[in-house]
C-alpha cells in the first residue's frame, strides 16, 4: 500500500506540499499540484480520511437537513450544494428532516454526531430559540429559507412576499379581478410571506381581499389538485388562479381541464419556483423565479468562508425573485 512519504518522492515535493494537495486547504501551484495528483493516482494512493480528521479536526464534510429528498425544489438545492463543494475537496451527509420538529432535531444531532465541520439547514419546525441555542453552543450552520432575527449573517433567504406580490400584479395587470389563491401551509414562513406579498397586490389595485377565494394547500401535487376544485366550486366565475409552488400549479391545472377549463383561455395560471419542470408543461407555467441552487451556492461559500478560512467575496444573504412569463396565464376576457 502507497504511501504519502512515496508519492512525495515521485513527485519531487516536500511532505507538507502532498498534505496541502490532499487537504486543498492552502494554495499551490497547479503545476506542482498536476504533479502531485499524477503521482498519487501512478502509485494509487487514497488518503486516511479518518487519519486527515484526527490530524487536521476537521472531517471535510458538511451535513445538510432539507425537508424533503424527493422532487425537482430539492433535488436542485441538493446538486448545486454538493457540486460547489465537491470542487472544494469537501463531502457532504444529508438527512431530512420532513417539516416535523423531532426529526429535524434528531437529524441535527445525527449529523453533529458525524464530526460534520458546519450544517446547512433548510428546517421550518423547530424554533427560532432552539437555532439561537444552537449558535450559543458554537455549532457552524447557516440558514436557507429561515430568517431569524439575532442570526441574520447566518441567514440566506428569498424575498418571498415580493415574489407573491409579483405573481399577483401580473394577473391583475392582464385584467384579472377574480383571483383565486392555493398556499402552501401557512404555518410555514415562506407560505405566509407569499400570501402576504398576494394580498398586498390586491390592495394595490384597490381589490378587497375577500374577493380573493382561498385554499391552504400542502406544496404537493395532489394539494394543488384538490385545490383548485374547491376554488372552482366556491366560486366557478374565477378567471385566474396563483399558487404558491410550482407542484401545486401542476396539480390545479390538470384539475381544472377535467372540470372543463380550457388554460389560459378561461383560466390563467401563476406558480412559484420555477423548477425544471414548469416550461415543459402544456401551456408552459408562468411563475416565480426562486434561485434556489444560487442560494444554496451561497449556502456553501458561508461554510467555505467562514468555517474553512477560505478567501471569497461578501455573503448575500436575502435574494430577489422574479416574474418568469410564458404561456399558462393571459389577458383577461
């Protein structure tokens, strides 16, 4: 079995020149780390990564809790997270926590318990004063989605009332006055924040909110689905409808044609996210931009920055979303 000491002979190099290859945790210059690399791979050596923890206190991994694995949202959140690290020689463990307080509680504790160097949270059950304790006890994490007060530089999130506000005004500005609206749960901060940023364009347009029919959906398919039929039971002379994710669009959309509505002609359709999926629907969705992979991108120079001492530029820690029109909502008739 190769060892450091060979593949620092090979290559011509001193002992610590191979360690800062391997750890990538202090600069070199690539033709010396070409050099190294060819030496290692000639010879086939592996670091210890368990010998480079002990050796360094540092497990070059991060941990990541998202409340969900599955769909288009996270699944982008989790790409561009482990792409950016794995460039900068790091791993990364993720666990769910599924929007419920215990398993996020549990999820942290289990990532804790694998020495990860720092976590990125995207959590929305357990407290404020839980993550403030978190921050006491000297714990490296930063926060997606989640704004809390005294954490604020550790906070990356999205302007989710301007986004419910964008998706409105693009309804009311085709002439919509009847605007049904699908949330997500609105004990979660980003559903509550987009229905404001919803009723906040109505006022605008001097619309009273109670015009506005209401559903509170669960951000799933089958969510936006049911919906929608209420919305169009309540009240059938509905001319548009906003829901607050792309998934509960996909849902309240194929319900609306099995009830007879043909999209956009008698129905338009405003989403939010912006996931993959949404220009391949037919009409294509008109939505809300949420730059979840730049986010999550921020995510990781927040670790980078802070816990690996690494040189990068400042931190932005609230972003902008935007209007993405296409073709599922149109002028009102």
């Amino acid at each position: 079995m190769a060892t450091i000491y060979e593949v620092s002979k090979l290559a011509g190099v001193s002992l610590a020149t191979v360690s800062r290859v391997i750890n990538n945790n202090t600069p070199v210059r690539e033709a010396t780390r070409i050099k190294v690399l060819e030496a290692m791979d000639k010879l086939g050596y592996h670091p210890n990564s368990v010998a480079q923890s002990l050796a360094s206190s540092r497990s070059n991994s991060i941990g990541i809790v998202v409340s969900e694995l599955n769909g288009p949202f996270f699944g982008t959140l989790l790409s561009d997270i482990e792409t950016a690290f794995r460039k900068a020689g790091k791993h990364v463990i993720i666990a769910a926590g599924h929007s419920d307080e215990k398993l996020e509680k549990e999820s942290i504790s289990f990532l804790q318990s694998r020495n990860c160097d720092a976590l990125i949270l995207h959590v929305e059950a357990v407290s404020d004063d839980y993550l403030t304790e978190l921050a006491d006890k000297d714990v490296p994490f930063v926060l997606l989605n989640r704004f809390v007060p005294s954490l604020y530089q550790r906070c990356i999130t999205l302007n989710n009332q301007h986004g419910g506000y964008l998706a409105t005004q693009h309804l009311l500005q085709l002439g919509h006055t009847n605007i049904g609206y699908i949330s997500g749960p609105m004990w979660k901060h980003d559903a509550e924040q987009r229905y404001n940023g919803h009723l906040r364009a109505l006022a605008e347009f001097a619309i009273n909110s109670s015009q506005s029919v209401f559903y509170e959906g669960d951000y799933h398919e089958k969510g936006g689905a049911d919906g929608m039929t209420q919305l169009l039971n309540t009240d059938p002379q509905i001319t548009a409808v906003v829901c607050a994710n792309d998934e509960m669009a996909a849902g309240a959309m194929t319900a609306a044609r099995e009830l007879g509505r043909s999209l956009p002609e008698q129905l338009s359709v405003v989403g939010f996210d912006n996931v993959n999926f949404s220009h391949y629907m037919c009409p294509k969705l008109t939505t809300v931009d949420y730059p979840i992979g730049g986010m999550g991108q921020m995510a990781s120079r927040w670790v980078l920055k802070n816990v690996y001492q690494q040189k990068l530029g400042d931190i932005q820690n609230v972003f902008e979303p935007r209007l993405i029109q296409r073709d599922s909502a149109a002028a009102a008739k």
